[in-house]
C-alpha cells in the first residue's frame, strides 16, 4: 500500500507570493492533517480535514488555508508569504482522525527569499 | 493548554549504550502519549504509543511508560546502534477536548557513534 505522498518536495517562492502544497493520503484514510515545522517553533498544528470539511485548525494566521476534495486528497494554500513561511510542511492521514493509526508524508520544504 | 517537555540535544552516545530520553507533560485531561522519530531527509514515523496511565509501549527495542503520577513519558532503550541517530520527538493528544491534533515536545538530537 502506498504511502502519504506530498507534492512538490522543494519549493522555493519570494515573499508576497503564495504557494499551493498538495498532500495525497493512504489509499482509504479519509482524516488529512497538516503540521508546519521550523528550527524555532517546533511542530505546530495547522488543520485538520475530514470527508472535505475543516475539523480543527491551529493558531495560524488566515494567509493559511487548507481543503479537501471528494478522493481524500488535500491542499494547503499560503497568501501573501512572509520570511517566516520558512518550514517544512507535514500531511498525515488517518482512517477517521485516530491519531493513534496516523501516517505522516516526507514533508514539502518551503523556502522564502 | 497542553504542552510537552523533553530534555535538550544533542545526546551523543557510544554504540551499544543505554539510551533515556526524558519527556514530561501538562495536560488538563487524560491524554494519549506518543514518541515520534524523524530521519534525516524524512518524515515522522511513529516509534511507540501509550493510552492509559501504567500502560508501556515498545517498539524495536524501545521502551516506554506513561507515569500518571510523574506526568513523564522517558524514553529508553538498552542498546542503541549508529542506525538510531535521528531526531525524537515526544507528542501528546487529548481527544477528549475535541482537538484531533497532535501537541509536540521539541524534540531531542540523538547521535550515535560507532
């Protein structure tokens, strides 16, 4: 079975631009979740889909959205980007949101100049 | 709100020692309690889980067991290899609140040398 797979893995985007990351879950899993990681911040939440609707969402600005299509897949969106956007950005996906059968994808690189 | 805390990186061990790696957290429920590891270039994959108070998990030689009392999660393993060295990351969730997300220590720096 095929794993998370997220596209692109490298990224490289100016500041002011926006940048679309894309995240195909486990064949079957219907729960998709996006993380963002920095040096200095960690690993922090940013949203959770669940069948094409929002769930949960982290503090993050509204330059960050997120949806879901009717196959599972998922996207994130990032408006107007700042130095700070700087991260790796983590999907995973789950049957129904059970954290405890979660399955995290490598990761999209992002780096804004 | 929830929170996790591990000890600070780098740890630098010898092939074949004992491996701790300390995590503490707060938590306003009963939460599920993971350890995460990452390799370099890669994603998270998840090493172990506990549910419950006194419950351990093990996987691949490690070990660990969540401490109601202590509020810990430590890490340990008895023998590590090169093939270890890789970033831990301990992490907690309480479903209970309605928040289907993952609260992650910041993680710990594990290099071992040959």
């Amino acid at each position: 079975k095929a794993g998370v797979t997220q596209t692109p893995r490298y990224l490289i985007k100016t500041r002011g631009q926006q940048v679309t990351l894309s995240c195909s879950p486990i064949s079957g899993h219907r729960s998709v979740s996006w993380y963002q990681q920095t040096p200095g911040q960690g690993l922090q939440f940013l949203f959770e889909y669940f069948s094409e609707t929002q769930r949960n969402k982290g503090n993050f600005p509204g330059r960050f959205s997120g949806r879901q299509f009717s196959n599972s897949r998922s996207e994130m969106n990032v408006s107007t980007l700042e130095l700070g956007d700087s991260a790796l950005y983590l999907c995973a996906s789950s049957l129904s949101g059970d954290l405890e059968t979660q399955y995290f994808g490598p990761g999209t690189r992002l780096l804004v100049l | 709100g929830d929170s996790v805390t591990q000890m600070e990186g780098p740890v630098t061990l010898s092939e074949e020692a004992f491996l701790t790696i300390n995590c503490t957290y707060t938590a306003t429920g009963y939460p599920s309690l993971f350890w995460y590891v990452q390799y370099p270039g890669e994603g998270l994959q998840l090493l172990l889980k506990a549910t419950k108070a006194d419950d351990k998990g093990s996987n691949k030689g490690f070990e660990a067991t969540y401490r109601k009392e202590t509020t810990s999660f430590h890490l340990e393993k008895g023998s590590v290899q090169v093939s270890d060295s890789a970033v831990y990351f301990c992490a907690l969730s309480d479903i209970r609140t309605g928040r289907r997300a993952l609260t992650f220590g910041s993680g710990t720096r594990l290099q071992v040398q040959p």
